[in-house]
C-alpha cells in the first residue's frame, strides 16, 4: 500500500523489527539496534556481543572490496553445531535414552573450504561428522576431518574409486560408512573390500512410504530415486549373510526431503524407520545407528507455520519426536537404542550468511506535477482522467477505482491504433499515476476499503536497482521460488516510504525479488528508503548459507562475489579472518573457454585497422588496450568510480 512517510506515525525500533520481520525468523542472531542498524548477535545470547552489519559493510568498502559481499559470521555456524547437540543432549538425558547424538554436516549444502573448515573447527569438540556424495566431496571431508571420533557417511552413487577412497579411510582409522542406496552397490562394495583386505562399514538406504509436504516431497515415498524398497534390503541382507559379513552392517538411512516444514512429517517418518531398524535387528544385522537423514527446516519467513519457507517446530520438539519415536518403537521388544545421526544442513549453515549489496538507482512510480492546462486533443481522454482525479473521495473510491483501470486500458488501445500521439500517451500515463497513488493514500484511511484497491496497490511500486545477480547469489530465489529475508542494513530507525520489488542488475526479467519473508501473508512489495545523495543504501538477503553459494550459475557472465569471513570476540570486537576477492572478468570468460590472450591480439589487430582506415589515431590506440586490460582485471559487477 502507497505510504507516505507524514502518514506513517509513531515509527518505532519495535515498529521496523516487526516490518521486517527479523524479531521472527532472527531468531536471536539479527536485530536492529537503538541507532536503526541491522545487527547480529552471533552467539545467540541477547547479552552477548553484536556489531553492526552496516558498520561491516562500509569498512569492508574503505579496505577495497566492492559490493556486493557475502558475508560470513563464524560465530552463527559454532553456536548452530552447539544449539544442535546441546539440544539433543538435554532430551537424551530427560527421556533417558540409552544412545547418544552425533551429527553430521552434509557437504553439499555448502561445499566451499572456509565453510568445511569452520564446520570441523566447531564441530570437534562434538565429534561432529561430516557426509559426501561425490568423490570430489569425499576426498574434501577426509582431508578436512580430523576426528576418528566423529561419522563419515558416504551417500550417493559409488564407482570403486568412491568406494576405495572410502575404505583407504577406514584403514586410517576413521568411522567411514557406505550406505547402499541402489541394489548394484552392494556387489561392488564387497569386492573392492576383499581386494584390499578390509571389513568395509556399512549401512542401508530405505526407501520409506512417509512422503513430507512441500518443494522436496518427492525424496520420499515409493517413487523417490535413491533408497532401498523392502524386497531389495532383503536382497542385500542375504547377499551379507552368504559373505559371512553381516556383522559389518550397522546403520540404517532414511531421507524424506529438505526444509520439512510439519513435525507431523518428520515423526511419521521416524516411527516408519524405526520399524525397519527394528527388522535388521532381528534379522542378525549389527545395528548401532539410525540416520535421521535432513530435513530441519529453517523459518525463513518467520510464521513458524507448515508453509514451505517456515516450520511449525523448535528444535526442542524436532529432537523430542526423534527420540521418543525411537523409544516407542525399540523398547518394546527390548532392543538397545541406536547412535542418532541427523544430517543437518541447512539449519546449520542457513544464518552463517547473509549477502550484502548497494543500491545503484532506483525507477520510481512518483508522477510529474499534474498540467494547469490539459493541451489540445481530438479526443476526450485527457478530461475524462482529470475529472476521475477530482471525484476521488471516501464515497467515489470504488467508481474511481474502475474508471482508472478502464481509461488506463482505453489510453494504451488509443495509442495501438494511432488516435493519441506520444506526448498524449506520457500524460495520460502520468494521470493514472496520480489517480492511482491519491486512492491509496486515501484507502489507508478508510475502515473498509474496496476489494480493487488491493489490485491497484499492486502496480504502485518502485523498482530498486541492486549491484548483485539474482541467479549467482540467490538461485533458489529464481528456481524454487524460494523466500529469503531481506531488509535494509541501516535507517531502519526512519519510517520507510516506497513500495518496491528489487531487481538485480542482469539483462534478464526474472532477475528480481518480488516475494519477501511475511509470517502473516505473501507480500510482493518490500517498503524502502527513498535514497540520500551522496550516500550509499545498502541492503541485506539473510539466511543464504545453504546451497546458494554453489548452485550460483553465471549468467550475464556475473561471477563469484567477493567474501569476507568475521570473527566476533566476547568483548564485542571483531575481525576479518579472510577476505576473497570475487571472480574478475578474465576469471568468468575463462571459465566458459575464452582464450584471453588470443582476444588480446585480436582486440590489437582491430585498433591497428581502425588506425589505418582513420577511425582512431596511435594515442586512441594506446587507450583503448589499456581499458581492456583493466576492463580484464576488473570486478564483474558494478564497480564506484576510483578517486
């Protein structure tokens, strides 16, 4: 809805907070301080330390990297790995629960080595795994895992170099299991094991008939692609007993999706899983673990609902639903209680990121003056407007509701058909806008505005330019529709005054975000600062730690942004434990098979022809190839001027 900023009274901290949600999906690592800056609280104790994540933009800018910037706070991850293990340590010892708890991060969510390094750091003390899928990923973990103490779980599709790689790290002492997902593992498994004389770990992957809602429902269920059905785990369990090593079978894996949003889910699923461990047991397996697979969500709009950018659960309730399903299900026949796994991934590293950007400019919906006098027109369309912008008032809203939406179609069909020109076009235009705004404004005011005036809210909003690249950063955002908190990093202390989507700066349309985190309702439209000159508006997406880092593609040749990764000290200092440079423009032309110095020499040879027809001179020349240069060494995205 069309604000004005004197309509907008008693704007507060508290009023901006619940705006923008972060009092919500924040939970208790963002917030906004007394002076309006967006502030983070690594360790999530609201006495703890914070600093200003609009102080951090601008110093990362005096030290000489450009907007945008993903920014890291190291804190978040270890106190996430804490939260985790802490949590499921309490309700193991109130529930009694024989086992005990280690989790596992899955290196997918975010591959990148600062981030394996940060999860191995923290997660030491927890004994905290970590699980691959690929040999890329697995070579990664065993370099980086340094804990014989803590799982490896190697998920996905094996060729035998996987599968050596795997027991070479058996060999070495670390707990490295296979879990088999496809009937032909097995086999292969086995083999490459007698060959190299070592009794392999394993586990198995049930294909579970739980189904969770939501944008990765079909991970489970009978038609999900990875898992075991019934009759193939009981192929592969005969397969163990003719081998002589059904010993080495001690894990059971499930995986029913990401993001689950309703408990209801996550326990169905459990207590289906618990059935099966209950079956290997029986069968003479050696069963010592259940992995819970993924799927603790992140409420990233907030409402903690079942809708599928939220959850309707704590943490709490998460780990009381799996160990209670354990304990309902095993307890009954006796059966020892397993290790848990959990595979979390996403809400381990969800709130470790929040990336960072500038505004560049900004197309706004604001009109030009009405005219003192209408010009001269053969037709009557203009007056038709202008006397729709005088009716407007409480009684009229709803008439000039539909007259404004009918001239507006009426104007553009006039135009199509060459009746008004261009000039009469623009000022018709410029009208409606002011039609439009003025029933707004007036419909706020109103107890029971017309149902139209939602859709007229609608097509008032400014387009915010950010120096960022939707599908490089925020791919989920254009893939899955995803929805990430956005919010100012400062000014939050003023009353925002203009409706608006932002777009990124890539020559495509669906380069923008126009659905923002809301815990009551959708909301298409993000209120914002109108900017200062001579000051930058920044802006930042939160919760981008999982998955968006590597699923970024590079369209419009946009390429990695610069990083800086931050420590925060009890004392509420900080410092910058590294800074990466982002891609350049000879790094991402590399990337898709440009040879640089080949278009170098064929960048020389057009500026000598262009001297020889008379086009440049020998001076020009000079230029031109050294704004190429620089042009190659350059920063893909939108670099300030240097002074």
């Amino acid at each position: 809805m069309w604000r004005d900023p004197k309509k907008i009274k008693n704007w507060t901290i508290n009023t901006a907070s619940e705006y923008y949600g972060v009092n919500k999906w924040g939970v208790n690592y963002f917030s906004i301080n007394d002076t309006g800056d967006a502030v983070v609280t690594p360790m999530g104790n609201k006495n703890g330390p914070q600093i200003s994540l609009h102080e951090i933009a601008k110093e990362v800018e005096d030290r000489g990297l450009a907007m945008p910037v993903l920014l890291r706070i190291e804190n978040i991850l270890g106190s996430q790995i804490k939260l985790l293990h802490d949590t499921f340590n309490k309700v193991i010892k109130e529930t009694g629960y024989q086992g005990n708890f280690k989790g596992v991060f899955p290196v997918k969510v975010n591959q990148q080595e600062k981030v394996l390094e940060s999860v191995a750091k923290y997660g030491k003390s927890y004994n905290h795994g970590l699980e691959a899928g690929s040999k890329a990923e697995l070579i990664a973990a065993i370099s980086m895992l340094d804990n014989r103490d803590a799982y490896l779980i190697c998920n996905g599709y094996k060729d035998e170099e996987f599968i050596d790689l795997g027991l070479n790290a058996v060999k070495m002492g670390l707990k490295c299991y296979f879990v088999v997902e496809v009937p032909g593992e097995i086999d292969v498994i086995l083999q490459r094991a007698k060959d190299q004389g070592v009794r392999p770990l394993l586990g198995l992957r049930t294909k579970l008939t739980t189904q969770a809602e939501g944008q990765w429902s079909e991970s489970g269920g009978d038609n999900s692609v990875f898992g075991l059905t019934i009759s193939q785990m009981i192929d592969v369990l005969d397969k163990l007993k003719d081998e002589e090593m059904l010993d080495c079978l001690h894990l059971l894996h499930y995986h029913i999706g990401s993001q689950i949003a309703n408990i209801s889910d996550i326990r169905a699923g459990a207590m289906e899983a618990c059935r099966v461990y209950e079956e290997l047991v029986k069968e003479g397996a050696n069963m010592q673990i259940m992995d819970f697979g993924g799927g603790l969500a992140v409420d990233y709009d907030g409402s903690n609902t079942n809708f599928h950018s939220s959850r309707n659960y704590s943490i709490d309730e998460y780990c009381y639903d799996i160990v209670e399903s354990i304990i309902t299900v095993l307890d009954k026949n006796n059966i020892p209680h397993p290790t848990i796994i959990t595979e979390s991934g996403r809400a381990t590293v969800a709130y470790y990121s929040v990336l960072l950007f500038n505004v560049l400019d900004v197309s706004s919906f604001n009109p030009h003056p009405l005219p003192e006098v209408l010009p001269q027109s053969t037709n009557d369309l203009l007056e038709n407007l202008m006397a729709t912008y005088e009716m407007v008032s409480p009684k009229t809203i709803q008439e000039c509701c539909n007259d404004v939406l009918f001239y507006r179609t009426q104007s553009r069909q006039l135009f199509k058909h060459g009746q008004i020109s261009l000039r009469e076009k623009g000022l018709a235009e410029n009208i409606v806008r002011h039609i439009l705004i003025k029933i707004s404004k007036l419909s706020v005011t109103l107890k029971h505005p017309p149902r139209d005036v939602h859709y007229i809210d609608n097509l008032l909003y400014d387009t915010y330019y950010g120096n960022f690249s939707l599908f490089q950063s925020l791919p989920d955002v254009w893939a899955i529709n995803q929805v990430f908190p956005v919010m100012p990093l400062h000014r939050l202390n003023e009353a925002p005054a203009r409706p608006a989507i932002i777009s990124d700066i890539t020559c495509d349309c669906d380069g923008k975000i126009d659905h923002f985190a809301d815990f009551e309702h959708d909301r298409s439209r993000l209120m914002l600062h109108d900017l200062k000159e001579a000051e930058e508006y920044y802006l930042g997406v939160f919760l981008v730690g999982a998955y968006q880092e590597t699923l970024g593609d590079l369209h419009n040749l946009f390429g990695d942004t610069n990083v800086v990764s931050v420590n925060v000290h009890e004392d509420g200092s900080y410092e910058m434990t590294e800074e990466l440079e982002g891609d350049s423009v000879s790094d991402v032309l590399e990337y898709v098979e440009y040879d640089i110095k080949a278009m170098k020499v064929r960048l020389k040879q057009l500026t000598e022809d262009s001297i020889k027809k008379g086009f440049i001179t020998a001076k020009d020349r000079k230029g031109i190839l050294n704004g190429f240069d620089e042009g190659l060494r350059g920063y893909t995205y939108y670099e300030k001027d240097q002074v």
